[in-house]
C-alpha cells in the first residue's frame, strides 16, 4: 500500500518542480548572500512542507532542496570563470575572425575625410595556450570572415553584468574579452566559418529575389539575424509587439518538424526513425542560428515529444519545457538572464498554460474551433509576455495579440514557403521567381506592423518586480495547471487582473 502512496524521484510530472527550485538557485547569485540565504530556507520550507503534507517520498524535497543549491553552484562557478579566469594584461593573440562590421568617423581637421574602423569579432585566443571565448576588438586595417589574425595590445576580460540585458547579450554569443589598442601583426586569408558562408550565401539569394527590405525580413526569419533589416521595420514590429516572429523559436522549428515530419510520414516511417533524421537537421538549424536558447529549447521540446510518441507515452507539454530548461542551465546557467532565453521560456509557459482553456472559452460561445485556436494561442503569447516586453521596451501594446492572429499565420506561411524556395533556388537559380512572389507575404506583415504603430496605441509602461511576480503568480493560478475550480479561477483572476490595470491606468 506504501508503494502507491510514494511518488518515485524520477517520476517526470515533477520536472516542473525541479525546474523551478533550480531557477531559484540560480537566481540568488544575482542578490546578495543574506537575501540568497533567506530565499534558501524559504525554498527548503516549501519543499519540506508540500512533500509532507502530500505524503510524498521524503527523497524527493531533499532532492529538490539540493536542486536550489546546485542551480545557486553552477551559476556562481560559471560566473567565476567567466569574469575571473583566463588571459589579461599585454600579449600577442591569434585568432579567426569570425564576424565584421564597420563604422566611420569624420577627421577633426577635414570634414570629408573619414576613417573607416572595422569592428571585428573573432574565436577563441591562443597565446602560450589557447583560452576559450571570443573576443572582440576595432582596428583600421581592412579584415574579412575566415582571416587569421595575429594582434597585439592590451587583452582584458569584458566583465558580465548580471543587471544587464546587453551584457548578457554579450554572454550568449560567446564574447568574452576585448583588446584595447590592437596592433594587427599579420593577417593570412582563410575561409570562414561554415554557418556565415551558409548564411551569406542564403542571404545573397532572398535580397536578389525578394529585395532589400522584403529578402532582409525573410532572412531574419530564418536565421533570427536582424542585422540586415530597415531599422524603422523593426522598431514598428517591437512596437506593436509581433518582434518575435524573426527571432528563430519554436515557432520556426515546430513548423520545420511539421513539415518535414508530413513528408517522412508519406514514406510510412515510425516516430523513431523519424527523430534520428531529424535530430541532425535540426542540430545544423541550431548551429546555423547560432545555438541560440530558444532553438534549443524548442529542438528538445520536438525531440521528446517524438520520443513519447515512438514509446507510446504520454507527452506533457510543461513537463517537456522544464527538462529542456534543466538541460539548458546546467550547460550554461547564466543563461537565465538572458532577454531571449526567458521571452522564449515565457512564452512557451504561456501558451502550456493559457491556450486549452481560452480555446474552451471561445468555443462555449459558437465560435469555429480553427478561429478560437488561433485567438488563444495568440492571446496566450501575448499575455505571456507583456511584463518582460514592458521592462525592455517601456511600454505596452494594445493591440498585439489581434495582431498576432493576422501576422503570425502570414509568418509561418512565409517562412516555410521560403525555405522551400531557398533550398530550389540554390539548386535551380530559376526558382528565384518562386521566391519573388513569395515575398508579397513579409512585404505585406512589414506594411501591416508599420501601419498599426503610426496609430500609437501603446501605453508607456515599467513593470515593477513586485507587480511582475503578481502577474505571473496569477498567470499559473488561471492556467490549466492550477487545481481551483473554474469559478475560483475566474473571482481571483479577475480581481488581479483589476488591480494590475488600475494600476497602469494610474500613470
């Protein structure tokens, strides 16, 4: 009888649990040791308190008490590595550029003189031995991806702030030294890396066909690259709060799996052979755009669901996302405080726990059920993400999730049909046509974004962390995943919900 009563550790239904423990652990390096220290025996209270009660192997609160001090040890020793540990002071480095970009400045004495200085971007250093990395430095003298370059000058660790979104920024592409005052000592051309000749060559063929503006959005959907787009698009798109479509995500790579699973389908095979087929195509995907933590999250997402379905599991749509952040973390728990990571990670907790019940919703009032999913899951984003959108961009959209349902179809339409149009059009040039048309579909969500920011229906908002941890708080306290009944869900959402738009209506 014991034996039912008992949960094993491993029971999969507490990766929510794990997950959350270890993000708190993590989290702590950011306060101080006190603060750390009270948030500590909070965490053990909680875990202790909720096990007994439920009368729960009493293994799994110790396991979750040692998850909060995993998370706290591995953040702390990751950061010490990053800011304490490897190469300063003078030296003579080796590296490869990586990336190049340019800026000018007009000469004091002569207005039409200008100096073009390349700001490079490279790999890992290697002096007396190599130390892992990139590094970061500007000179005048002309540099191209693929170049190895010997420079000297004084190197120094950019120390990462966690308060920082552009520092953490910083932290995700690799960056980790920069050299001040370079002196490049010899230059030997050599190629670059596989993914930006990938990229550039992708790049090369949808500005050809599509044009300057309309090739720059396509690219950014499939690389998550904003570089190359017209400024005022993305600051239109930021506006109104429908960013997130060209920044590679599960969007990108669930329609990518649905596609390319359609067609594995077709031949009859089964789930499994399917994985192994699709986990090296997204795994290049995954490099090409850089590793980012939204692609990986979502890969992992794909892959599990896969696998339950080839063991004949049941698949858990939050349990799934808490592994795919466990895995993430533990590799690189800084992570955490990366914008992209927790948009990505908020988002897909949005949309778990928010879409099932708004899709009930609108169909309890008549409306068709292809309308009311795709209401729900743009509402659920949407709402997912207003704190942190409020915090990076300062105000809030009133209109983003009726945007969404427009915008986020035309996207996913887009982005598969330029894929398909890419991969023909670098085997058949005359395929460049397809692409061409295509492109009517970026044309016409860039027109549409641009349209509904000239209307200015945003509100100048900043989220206070008390008044974030409120709205989240009652986010899981509505969603599918709360225990209340409907009627409780709806009196004390409801009365939060109120509290919180008072107080914005109060600025």
């Amino acid at each position: 009888m014991r034996e039912k009563e008992e949960i094993r550790l491993f029971n999969i239904r507490y990766f929510p649990l794990f997950a959350a423990f270890f993000i708190l652990g993590i989290f702590c390096v950011k306060v101080s040791f006190a603060v750390a220290a009270i948030l500590w025996v909070v965490a053990a209270f909680c875990a202790f308190a909720l096990f007994f009660a439920k009368k729960i192997n009493k293994a799994v609160a110790i396991a979750l008490v040692a998850a909060t001090f995993l998370g706290y040890g591995a953040a702390r020793l990751n950061l010490f590595l990053r800011n304490d540990v490897g190469l300063q002071g003078e030296a003579e480095v080796t590296c490869r550029v990586t990336a190049v970009s340019t800026r000018t400045i007009e000469s004091e004495e002569d207005e039409e003189e200008e100096t073009v200085i390349y700001r490079v971007s490279a790999d890992s250093l290697k002096s007396d031995k190599s130390y892992g990395g990139g590094v970061f430095f500007e000179t005048e003298t002309p540099l191209s991806p693929g170049d190895r370059v010997a420079v000297r000058g004084d190197v120094f660790i950019r120390q990462l702030s966690l308060d920082s979104f552009a520092e953490a920024l910083r932290y995700r592409k690799g960056c980790k030294y920069q050299i001040d005052d370079p002196e490049v000592v010899s230059v030997s051309t050599g190629k670059s890396p596989l993914s930006y000749r990938v990229k550039a060559a992708a790049r090369r063929i949808l500005i050809k066909s599509q044009g300057s503006r309309a090739g720059a959005f396509a690219y950014a959907t499939l690389f998550g690259d904003t570089d190359y787009m017209f400024e005022s698009d993305k600051s239109a798109m930021r506006e109104v709060g429908v960013a997130h479509v060209f920044a590679v995500s599960g969007l990108h790579i669930g329609v990518l799996a649905g596609v390319l699973l359609f067609l594995l389908r077709k031949f009859k095979l089964k789930d499994g052979v399917s994985l192994l087929i699709l986990l090296p195509i997204f795994g290049f995907y995954a490099y090409l755009s850089g590793f980012t933590p939204s692609v990986l999250r979502a890969v992992i997402m794909v892959s599990l669901g896969l696998a339950a379905s080839h063991f004949g599991m049941r698949y858990d749509g939050i349990s799934s996302l808490s592994f795919a952040a466990i895995v993430i973390l533990l590799a690189r728990p800084l992570l955490l405080f990366d914008l992209s990571s927790v948009m990505s990670f908020l988002a897909i907790f949005g949309l778990q726990s928010l879409t099932s019940p708004l899709k009930q919703a609108f169909v309890r009032r008549k409306m068709k059920e292809g309308l009311a999913e795709a209401l729900a899951l743009s509402i659920a984003t949407t709402v997912a993400l207003v704190p942190v959108s409020a915090v990076v961009f300062g105000r809030i959209t009133l209109v983003g999730f009726l945007l969404n349902v427009i915008v986020v179809p035309l996207a996913s339409v887009s982005y598969v049909l330029t894929l398909i149009g890419l991969l023909l059009t670098a085997i058949i040039p005359s395929f460049g046509a397809f692409l061409g048309a295509v492109s009517v579909l970026p044309g016409a969500i860039i027109t549409i974004s641009t349209a509904v920011a000239s209307l200015g229906l945003t509100v100048n908002y900043d989220f206070s962390t008390a008044e974030i941890l409120l709205y989240y708080a009652i986010l899981a306290f509505v969603g599918k995943y709360s225990l209340a009944s409907k009627k409780v869900k709806l009196v004390a959402g409801g009365m939060g919900a109120g509290v919180l738009v008072a107080l914005i209506l109060a600025v």
